[in-house]
C-alpha cells in the first residue's frame, strides 16, 4: 500500500530505468540462443523476475550478476532440460510469458503455453500470435487451457499479422523470434513498429539474424542456422519517462528525466506541449518545468508512433485537472478505463462512453482510500494522489512492482511525501505448475 501526501512539487532530476516490454521478449528470445547472453540495463522488476523464473523452469541458468545485468544460458544437455512448459499460475500473473513462445517452438520444436485468460485492461485474445506460427508451419491445437505447438521444422512465408485492433507487440516478437531459424525468407505483414519490438529484432540482429525493416509495418526475415551469443543493452522504458513528465507536470514541479530516448515518445510530447506542459528536448533527457495551467484536450491512444495506451490512464488522471473539458479515447484497449471509478473517489468527473472517457477538469482532486486495478492504473492514481489535496492511499501497489523500478525511492527523492505501507491485499506469486498442465497430456518435468 503506497500513502501519498499530496501537493509537493518534483524537484531534481531522475533517472528512467530500462524498458520492461523490451527486456521481457528479449529474455524470452535467449531460449533460442546457445551460450552465454549478457543483458545489460534491466530492471528491477516483478516481471523480470517472474520471466527468470519461466526460464529457470524451462531450463535455463539465469544469474543477475550485478545491477541491471542478468546472464541467460540454455542448459548444456537436453536431458536435464525441464519440459517446455509455460504453466497457468506464471502466464496468468504475467501475460508477457507468452513471449516463450515463438523461441521455444524455434529452438525446441515444441512449446506447451497456457492461454492467459482474462485482464483487467479488456479482451487479450492470443490468435494472432498462433496464425503467425501455424503459417510459419507449426501445428497448434487448445488442449485444456493450454497452447500445445509442434513443429519438426519452420518454413518462411508471407504472414499478414494485422487483427482487428491492428498490430500486436509481442505477436510480431514472437514471430519475428521463431521466423529468425525458420528456412527461407518470412515477410510480416502489419507488424506492430513499437521501439521495443525494434529492440528485440537488433538484440536478434547482434546475435546474427537477418532483418530488415524493423520500426515499420513490413519486416523481411532471413532464417539462420543457429544464432550466437551475445552482450546487449536494453533500451529505456519510454512508459516510465512519460510518467515523470506527467507527475512533474501536475505538481506544477521541475524535473530532468535522464536516461530517455526522446524520439520513442514524439507523439506524447507534441501531445504535452498542445496541453500547456513545455517540455526542453535534450538528446538523452527532457526537462519539464514552469507549468501554469494544463489546458484540456483531446487524445486517442494508438499504436506507434501514437500515443501510448500505455500512457493513457496516466494521461487522463491530469486532465482530471485542466480547465476544461477533454476526450481520452483507447483504440487498442478499449476497455482500459477500470481506474476512472477510482479517480472518481478523488473527485475527478469523469464520464465513460464506448471507447472513450469524458473529462471535465476540475480545480482540486482530494485525497481518498483508492485501489489500483493494473499497472498504468496504479502510475495514474500516483499521479493523481500527488496533485491532490490531503492523504491517499493506494492499494493492491503489487501492480506498481510489475513495471516500474523503485517508484516511491525515486518519488521520495523528488520531495514526494510517500510512504509504502504492508498492503493487506498483495498476493503471494506462485510459480509452481498447477494441475492443468498434466490434464493437458503435457509431461511432467524431469
Ligand atoms: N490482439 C488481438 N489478437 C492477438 C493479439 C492482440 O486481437 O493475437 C489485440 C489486443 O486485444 C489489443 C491489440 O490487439 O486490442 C493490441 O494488443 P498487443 O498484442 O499489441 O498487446 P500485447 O502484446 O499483449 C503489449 C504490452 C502492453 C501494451 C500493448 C500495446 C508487453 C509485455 N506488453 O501487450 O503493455 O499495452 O503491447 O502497446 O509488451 C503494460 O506495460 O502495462 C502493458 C499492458
């Protein structure tokens, strides 16, 4: 539980630590390279410790050597190696081990992956992640909860990977992972052009795959015979930068974010600006002082280059307070509005319709007794605990733990009056397997 004082201004300067939604395919993609890879600028995460724990049941040696560096190694001997099994009470928690995937199949011919089931941020279907395997010629079938895939062999070919909400991030990693040892040439069609699947392809390149393409919707893959080891640096996590400047903003406060690559966050900052946050653009930092009034606004969270759903709570808690009314629609979660009724308790207005939410800026939010449903929902009740008036506290912060490294030492740092509190809510992570798997026909580990 995280209680907030609100009203200190940030002050200082921060820095964003490395990108959970590269590092976490990126670590899934180690399946498929034999030797020693060392990562670089990883960070302290549930999540990344959650993957560690995949990867250790699928066999892997996995040793953090230091802060920020993880060594990733497949088991020598195919003997010892556990079953490919990605079991329920891991996928469940953490939606992100589905990124196992496309390397299991690829280095291992098999992969037995529990479907992720329900999400607080709306419908997560997985079909487009198994139509772009089942092209590259894996035969797939749902057995008791379970992907069970198999594959003597993969072959390149043209997929259209486009669904219904447009691209998919850790379907195109998937694919573009398996494709890199499948025979011949794959083409994606509708590959999703986020800056962490552009990570992901040049971690893969470093390690000796032929891509072309990447930061487009069209990505042409050559297969390799084998991919070799290598030593990477993970990119900064985009998500948390804009969180600062979202945070520094409603405080009215003056933060440095070091540690950024500010072109990943183009359509945000174009964004700020037209909402009265001035932001000074450096090559590898970003300033954001001397705000007066946040005007109110309209904005659509998209796929890159738009803004970020991941941003979108974020952003709609500090149009909570600007002068006017505003228009927050998701058109990649469209059902990504749970935290609003929480923002309400603080007493934002707020309004949902369809796809979208409807906000009447207010002159003070207050402090309230909130509980966090996702990890943007918990950064978005930060944002509004710090700009209210009064005490809040904010529950269920487990969330918090999946995706954002050190928050309340970093706000505290900044002059937030922030304390963490046991949560009475926060649940035990379980990584063992549950029943379902052997139900699902799958062997038992060795
Ligand atoms: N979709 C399908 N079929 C699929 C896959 C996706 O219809 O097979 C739909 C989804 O339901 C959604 C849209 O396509 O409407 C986009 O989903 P996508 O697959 O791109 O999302 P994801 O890969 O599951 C990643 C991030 C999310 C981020 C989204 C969108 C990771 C580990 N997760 O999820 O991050 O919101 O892309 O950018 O990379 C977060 O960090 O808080 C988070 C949720």
């Amino acid at each position: 539980m995280l209680k907030i004082q609100g009203g200190n201004a940030l002050r200082g300067s921060v820095q964003v630590s490395g990108a959970k939604n590269a590092a976490l395919p990126i670590m899934a993609a180690c399946l498929a390279v034999p030797g020693k890879t060392v990562l670089h600028n990883l960070p302290e995460l549930r999540d990344i410790t959650s993957m560690s724990d995949l990867l250790g049941q699928l066999g892997m040696s996995v040793t953090r050597t230091g802060t920020g560096q993880l060594i990733l190694e497949p088991s020598r001997s195919r003997q010892l190696m556990a079953d490919s099994v990605a079991d329920y009470e891991l996928v469940r928690k953490m939606r992100a081990s589905v990124c196992v995937l496309g390397p299991l199949l690829a280095s291992r011919g098999e992969a037995f992956v529990s479907l992720p089931g329900g999400c607080n941020i709306g419908h997560r279907p997985i079909d487009l992640h198994l139509k772009g395997l089942a092209a590259l010629g894996a035969e797939i079938e749902i057995r008791n909860g379970y992907v069970i895939a198999k594959a003597t062999k993969l072959t390149g070919t043209r997929i259209f990977l486009g669904g219904a909400m447009g691209s998919t991030v850790t379907g195109t990693c998937n694919i573009l992972t398996a494709a890199t040892l499948a025979t011949g040439r794959t083409i994606i069609e509708s590959a999703a052009c986020e800056p962490e699947v552009v990570d992901l392809g040049n971690f893969l390149i470093a390690c000796g795959a032929k891509i072309e393409g990447l930061g487009t919707p069209c990505i042409t893959i050559d297969g390799v015979e084998q991919l070799q080891p290598v030593e990477y640096e993970i990119i900064p996590d985009r998500i948390e930068a804009a969180t600062w400047l979202i945070a520094t903003a409603v405080t009215r406060g003056d933060v440095t974010i070091e540690n950024v690559i500010p072109e990943h966050l183009s359509a945000f900052l174009d964004k700020l600006t037209q909402l009265g946050v001035q932001c000074q653009i450096n090559s590898h930092s970003i300033r954001v002082a001397g705000v007066t009034e946040i005007q109110a606004g309209d904005i659509v969270a998209l796929a890159y280059p738009g803004i970020p759903t991941d941003i979108q709570a974020q952003l709609t808690a500090m149009l909570c307070l600007a002068n006017g009314m505003s228009v927050v629609t998701d058109r990649v979660f469209p059902e990504r509005f749970m935290y609003a009724s929480e923002l309400v308790r603080m007493g934002a207005k707020i309004r949902r319709e369809a796809n979208s939410v409807i906000i009447q800026g207010v002159d003070q939010l207050n402090g309230a007794s909130v509980m966090a449903s996702d990890l943007r929902a918990s950064a978005a009740l930060v944002i509004a605990a710090l700009a209210a008036e009064g005490e809040t506290t904010i529950r269920r912060i487990y969330h918090l733990d999946r995706g954002y490294e050190k928050l309340a030492e970093k706000l505290s740092a900044l002059g937030a009056d922030v304390q963490r509190l046991q949560d009475p809510h926060s649940p035990v992570v379980s990584s063992l397997p549950g029943p379902h798997w052997q139900q699902a026909g799958i062997r038992e580990p060795k």
